[in-house]
C-alpha cells in the first residue's frame, strides 16, 4: 500500500496546502450567504458551487444577478474571469503528467491555489503533492462552507467583517512571499501591482488579475529567464519522483531510472 513521502519537501507542501484550503473554504461562508441573500436558491448555489468551482467566476456571477444583471452579463462576467485557468492549466500540466480520468480530476481542482501551491514547489513530486492536497482540500472545505452560509443566510451578518476575505489573502501572500528574492520577481511583482491598483477604479472585478497576468507574460516574451544550471532532475534523481508519490501518474517510461529496479515495481500496482 502505498503512502505520501516522508521527506521534507512533500511535508511542507501538505501543510502549505491545508493552510490556503482552510484560509480559502472559509471564505465560502461569504459566497453562500451573498448568493441566497442575491435570490439565488440553495440548490442553484451549490450546483455553482460544485460545478463551476472558481471563486472569483462565482462572485462575479452573483455580483451581475444582484445587481438586475440579464443572465448573459452574468455568464459573460463569469466566463471572462474562468479564462484564467486555462493559463494556469498551461502550468501545472506538465508537472502533474496524468491521463485518463485523473486528469478530468485534475481540470475540476486547477484554481489560484492550487497552481500556487504547485509552483511553490521545489521539486516536481513535492508540486503534484501540494497541487492535489490543495485542489481537494479547497474542493472539500469551499463547498461545506458555501452550505453552511446558504444555510445560515442573513444570520451570520457580513463574512466580510470577520476578516475571512483578509485571512485568504494572507495565506497567498506567505505563500507567494518567498518567491520575491529575485529581482527580476520583484520587477515583475511590481508592474503587476501598478496594473492591478490603477485598473481597479475603472474595470469590473477580475480584469485586473488579468491585466496582472498579461504583465508576468509581456515580461516573459521580452526578457527570457536563461536556463538555470541547478534545475530540478528529471532523469528518474531524487527530484523526480519521491517513493511512495501517490499523486504521480503515467510518468513516461525514458524518465525512469535503469539503475533502481524498484522503480517499476512501485508502480507496477497502481497500473
């Protein structure tokens, strides 16, 4: 039977992804409050919720219908700020390397925080630990907690005021803060906050994430980062695949190592 890896990589991706799945499903109280309180019935919210599973997407559709939106403001607004995972799917695609079933999995839980917890990684089996610990967990707590404020509807007042939007933000930040040392991040942390602070006033929610993305890609095509020579391995070394790593899947054959007979019989099981 299989186990999740014992190394310190793979355990500081658990607690990273606990940490932003708890900061992030609390803020789910809000979203079902906001969404019974807006007209929408329990059922609709929930099938939002499971359905669609993109935080911002389902604020901003809410946000439209509250505000006498017609249905297709509202998909619209939704639809533009879902664009979104489809860059991050760029991302995270090849460092989890699944097919099959795994990937439709997959496809349902790549959000904010789970491509963050991913790329936070340093090693590409401590990425798709943290990627599936997070994508699940966010899964798991954001819908129990959309109940629970569906549920509770104007008894729990404004989420808002207890800080839970704030706590989200928080764990992003510790999360994304370690990244910054390079000062081509910092460049690149910097033009995004202009674009972001000087669209909010004009813009509606969600074009200024976009906006921050589109600054990261400009960077990228015209200033290239230069091959590091101490990237991870991936040649079947210690950083490829931890022993053990339930989360990897369908790893190609030429990155196995001829060397570590064990390679293959762990797994041989799984297949």
């Amino acid at each position: 039977m299989k186990v999740l890896p014992t190394d310190p990589a793979a355990r500081a991706a658990v607690r990273q992804g606990v940490s932003v799945s708890v900061a992030t499903g609390l803020y789910g109280i809000s979203f079902g409050a906001l969404s019974v309180a807006a007209g929408v019935g329990l059922g609709p919210t929930m099938a939002l919720s499971l359905l669609m599973f993109s935080g911002g997407s389902q604020f901003a559709l809410i946000g439209v219908i509250g505000a006498a939106g017609t249905p297709v403001a509202a998909i619209a607004t939704a639809t533009l700020l879902g664009l979104r995972n489809t860059l991050y799917g760029a991302v995270v695609s090849p460092l989890l390397q699944v097919r099959g079933w795994r990937r439709l999995a997959a496809a349902q839980v790549t959000i904010d925080e789970s491509t963050a917890v991913a790329v936070a990684q340093p090693e590409p089996a401590a990425s798709r630990i943290g990627f599936w610990v997070t994508g699940i967990g966010v899964f798991v707590l954001w819908n129990a907690f959309v109940l629970l404020g569906a549920l509770a509807g104007d008894a729990l007042g404004d989420p808002r005021a207890w800080g839970l939007d704030a706590a989200a933000a928080a764990a992003f930040l510790a999360l994304v803060w370690p990244r910054l040392a390079p000062r081509r991040a910092q460049l690149v942390a910097g033009l995004a906050v202009v674009a972001t602070t000087s669209l909010i006033p004009f813009v509606p929610p969600g074009i200024p994430v976009l906006a921050a993305a589109a600054v990261a890609i400009v960077v990228g095509l015209v200033a290239p980062t230069a091959p590091a020579s101490d990237a991870p391995q991936t040649d079947g070394g210690p950083s490829a695949v931890v022993p053990g790593d339930v989360f990897a899947d369908d790893v190609p054959d030429g990155e196995a190592s001829t060397d570590s007979p064990e390679n293959e019989t762990d797994r041989e099981p799984a297949r």
